[in-house]
C-alpha cells in the first residue's frame, strides 16, 4: 500500500483562464479530493498575498490587547455569535481538555434592523469591533475588504464543485445568494514542547459543520488531518499564500456521503505563538438541503432527509459547546469535592 500523503497543493488560476485543457484537470482533481477525504489546498486564487498580510498583521494586533480589553466584546455577551471568545472556551474532542486557542469571530456586518438579524437567522448581527485596536479604522477596513474577497473566493470553489458533480457552474447561486460565512482570527499560544499529546490540543479532532472552510495559516505548522485508512494524522505543512480548503458536514450531507468531510486537529508543538483565519462557508440559512446530482445510483436512496443550513449549523454549534459546558462543570464539581475532602481533613 502506497503511504498516505497531505493534502495536494493544487493551482487554481486555469478556472479564470481560457484553457479547458488544464480546467478539466483542475476539477478532476478536485473531485479525487473530495471523494479521498475533501481536504487540498489551493495557490493561483485571487486573494492577494498583500491583503493576507494585512489582516494577519490585523489579527495580531488584536490578541496582542490585554485581556480585559478583549473581553469587553466578549462574543458570550450576544446570541450572534461575533466578538472575542476566552482561552479555553470550546472543545470539540471527548476526552481532552478545553482547547488552547483564542478567537474573534467576524462576519457580513448585519445591523438591527436588517431582516436576518430581526428573524435571528444564523451568526446575523453587527460585528463586535474591538475600541482599543491601534489604528482602527483600518483594522475594521481591512477586515472586511479581506472577509469579502475570501467570500467570492469560496463562491468559486463552489462553481468548480458544481463542475465535480457534473452540474452548471451556476448551481449553487441559490446557496450562495445570501449566504451566511463566518471568519475567525485565531490564535494559539505555543504550547510546551512535551505536553502530553492525548490531553492537550491547539483545536480537538473534528470535522467542520458547514459547507465549505477556507483557510490561512501562517508561516507555523500545527494542523494535522487524519488519514482514515491508516489512522496517521499528516502535517499540512502551510505554504506560503495558499488556502486549505475542505469540505464540511454539510456538504458531505448533501453529496450522500460521497464527498468526505475529514477530521482534522491543531497541536502547536513549534514553540512559537500560531495564528490562522479560518473562512466557514455555511450558505443562505433557508437554503434546503437535499441530495445533489449525481451523489447516488438511480436505485440509491438518499441517506438523509432534507435540512435547511440554518437548522443544520444550529444543530452542531449546539452540540460542540454543550461538551465544553459539560466539562467545565463537571471541572468545578471536581473542585469542590476537593475542597471539601480538604476542609474535612483540616477540620
Ligand atoms: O487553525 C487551524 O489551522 C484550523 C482551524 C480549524 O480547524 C477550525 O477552526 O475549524
Ligand atoms: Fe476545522
């Protein structure tokens, strides 16, 4: 058996070009991820390096603010789910401890009165903009304009899916029109170099909940994906100006699990300080989805019913936090047990 390797690096310039020769190749390629475990990553896209720069300069700047500082757009203080989010706040994997990673979570700026945010539709609401950033104005500029050229870019990782399940590159508009993505700055403290690798995690294995994840690393590895045959995980070494880009829970609903939405995992062994932004891809909240083309024998049946983005996404958030609550409390109970194992003793 051949052993596994990390994901492909593949050049995605030939879906603006003219030459159907190398688009053909592209989306056959494509298509081979999704079916082995929806994970590559693409160069030759149209998000300048100059701009990716920006914003991690901008990420930065935002976990270098004292904590209280942070904390004053705590995300736990809306039901939107934009703002900063605590060390240690989510843990996505049974069996170890909350996640060393912190977070600010941003998306489309959605004011009060617009009708996603009056109908509570999924993470819908303004951006919580840190007061005390250094320069701003153009931290929230910059934020944006990268947040929307990441946008139109998972659009057209979606045209060349459409063209993996032999559909018009036109298919997904109705996904698309109106979508709801949400972008995180993340950054993960280093962690010492012989911590015991079963416990302590940068993200715990798990799959992503939505349709389709963009991401930039910087120049520090730490994210493995887990090859299923053989149960190694690989390193996804980061490449300069690239995207990973794979494939979530939803839309291995959708392709009847034909495509695959893979496990992956961070643990930031390098001894430095690791930074990301993550780009989730949801879709239009009232988008149903059902089974696509070309995802099942005539005789198949699809293997789930129909769901809308919004109930599926609520769904998984719900699940994923209820851990780390769960967790917390049974921490505290812990604590006081002790506590009252030791005043007994003292009494
Ligand atoms: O930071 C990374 O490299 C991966 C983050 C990730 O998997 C996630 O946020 O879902
Ligand atoms: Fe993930």
């Amino acid at each position: 058996m051949s052993s596994p390797t990390a994901p492909p690096i593949l050049d995605f310039s030939p879906i603006y070009g003219n030459d159907s020769e190398a688009k053909s190749k592209l989306v056959e390629e494509v298509r081979k991820c999704c079916h082995y475990n929806g994970f590559f990553q693409i160069t030759g896209h149209r998000v300048p390096l100059e701009l990716q720069r920006r914003v991690m300069n901008c990420s930065k700047r935002f976990f270098d603010l004292p904590l209280d500082e942070k904390l004053q757009i705590d995300k736990n203080l809306n039901s939107f789910n934009r703002g900063y989010e605590l060390l240690r706040s989510q843990m996505l994997e049974v069996g170890t401890g909350p996640e060393l990673k912190e977070g600010l979570y941003i998306g489309e700026e959605i004011p009060e009165d617009h009708p996603y945010f009056l109908q509570k539709k999924l993470n819908s609401g303004p951006n919580q903009w840190p007061q005390t950033v250094s320069d701003r104005d153009e931290f929230q500029g910059t934020t944006m304009e990268y947040y929307h050229a990441v946008f139109e870019l998972a659009k057209d990782v979606l045209a060349v899916l459409a063209l993996t399940l032999g559909v018009e590159t036109t298919y997904f508009d109705p996904l698309t029109d109106g979508a709801v993505a949400t972008m995180r700055f993340l950054h993960y403290p280093a962690q010492p170099k012989d911590q015991d690798e079963k416990l302590n995690r940068g993200i715990g294995a798990h799959t992503d909940f939505g349709c389709v994840t963009l991401l930039l690393q910087d120049e520090v590895d730490g994210l493995q994906v887990l090859d299923a045959p053989t149960g190694q995980w690989l390193d996804v070494k980061p490449v300069p100006g690239a995207y990973v880009v794979n494939l979530g829970n939803l839309f291995m609903r959708m392709a009847n699990d034909k495509y695959k939405s893979n496990t992956h995992r961070v643990i930031n062994k390098s001894g430095r300080e690791r930074y990301s932004i993550p780009f989730f891809f949801s879709g239009n909240p009232d988008y149903l989805c059902e089974c696509l083309p070309n995802c099942r024998e005539q005789d198949e049946a699809a293997k789930y019913p129909p769901i809308t983005v919004q109930d599926m996404v609520t769904a998984s958030y719900k699940e994923s936090y209820g851990r780390a609550e769960a967790y917390k409390k049974e921490f505290e109970m812990k604590k006081l047990d002790q506590a009252s194992t030791v005043a007994a003793v003292g009494a």
